[in-house]
C-alpha cells in the first residue's frame, strides 16, 4: 500500500520484504481547469503548466547539478535549464504545458527518473520542487488543479508497477492560496537513502524564487 506522504513525514526507502528502493520514478500529475462560461451553459478549458525541477547538493549545501526546464529563461544569474544531471542518474521527460484535458489518464504529466545507484558520490541530497507556471491562462493556485499529486513509485513514465509514497497537493490546505511547493528530499544518512517530505508551499509567482529558497533553506 502506498505511504500518504505528510507534511514533515521521514521514510526509510525500503519496499515491502525489506529490498531497497533504488530505481523509481518522481512524478507530478494534474488536470486541466474547467470553468463555466455564460451562467454556466459552457465550459472553457483552461491549460495549467506545473513543473517539477530538483536541484542536487553536495554534504556542505553547495550545488552540484539541476533539473529544471529548458523553457525558463532566467539570465546569467541561474544556470539553464535542463533534463538530464550530470552523472545520467535523473531525468526529466519534458515539460507539460496543459496537464490532462480529457480526464486523468492514469499517468503523470512530468516525470524525474531516478537510479541511486548512478548518483555521484558527491552528491548528499535531492531535493524536488514544483511551481506553477506564471502565465495569462490559469492564475490560480494548487487548490483549484484537479487531482494534482506527486508520487514515487516503480515503474516507467508509460507504466506505474507499484506506488511507494504519494503526496495529494490540491487537498492540502497548507497549499492553498500558493503557487511553489517544496515538495521533499532525499538524503544520504549513514551511507543510505532516505526521504522527508517537507511540503512547504510558498506565494513564489517564478521560479527563480523558489530556486533562491531552496538553496537558502533546504541545502543541508
């Protein structure tokens, strides 16, 4: 049975037997916002863009890669955006600009692929963010996404084979009325892996202020 990941929440990765978790899958899924138009007689659909970006430190809380969207254009003060880390141990599949029109297809719209056992030694720490894109189209907030979620789980982006933990962001009451979420981490702890879900949402209308934050406040 998944874990209902909350707020503050520190798990070991070990699977049901005992065996590791090494190989999984961070995804964030959504759905496209319907609004009633014309007293209700027709409904538009508004796209939403979330984006789902991790950013890798070293035991001291200085960076050593990132993963966010090559899309963003945020001049010389923060690196470009891209998919795939250093040491090939995270990737990203591409940034979702609708989420789900049609209906939750069972599948996330952004995924970061992880292998452990690719991670640079010298890294100590991952730690996963989300935002929602700053654009005319949806000027809302987490609570007004359908079924936003983030989960670990087994699998391939085109296949989920057993979730580990999931983290329901649209009924978080914390996630209210916020637009940047610092979803979890992973960290290195005697040798091991291990996660805690921080769950700290914050008003951050771009991305480079939730990047600021995360390497003020969640480095170490």
């Amino acid at each position: 049975m998944a874990i209902r990941l909350e707020k503050g929440q520190r798990i070991n990765l070990e699977k049901e037997g005992g065996a590791k978790l090494t190989e999984f899958c961070v995804g964030c899924n959504w759905g496209a916002v319907k609004e009633k138009k014309l007293l209700g007689l027709w409904e538009k659909t508004v796209d939403v863009d979330l984006d789902l970006s991790c950013l890798m430190f070293d035991a001291d809380g200085k960076i050593v890669d990132h993963i966010w969207s090559p899309l963003y254009n945020m001049g010389p003060s923060l690196p470009h955006g891209k998919l795939t880390s250093n040491d090939g141990a995270l990737h990203h599949t591409g940034d979702d600009l609708t989420g789900d029109t049609d209906g939750d297809d069972g599948l996330d719209n952004e995924i970061i692929t992880v292998n452990l056992q690719k991670v640079s030694p010298v890294v100590n720490s991952i730690v996963f963010f989300l935002n929602i894109y700053n654009n005319e189209e949806y000027s809302g907030d987490f609570s007004g996404i359908p079924y936003a979620t983030i989960r670990m789980y087994e699998g391939t982006p085109k296949r989920v084979k057993s979730v580990f933990a999931q983290y329901d962001v649209s009924t978080k009451e914390n996630c209210a009325g916020k637009r940047a979420l610092v979803m979890g981490k992973l960290y290195k702890r005697e040798g091991e892996w291990r996660f805690a879900a921080i769950g700290d949402a914050f008003e951050d209308k771009v991305i480079a202020y939730t990047i600021a934050r995360v390497i003020r406040d969640y480095s170490k």
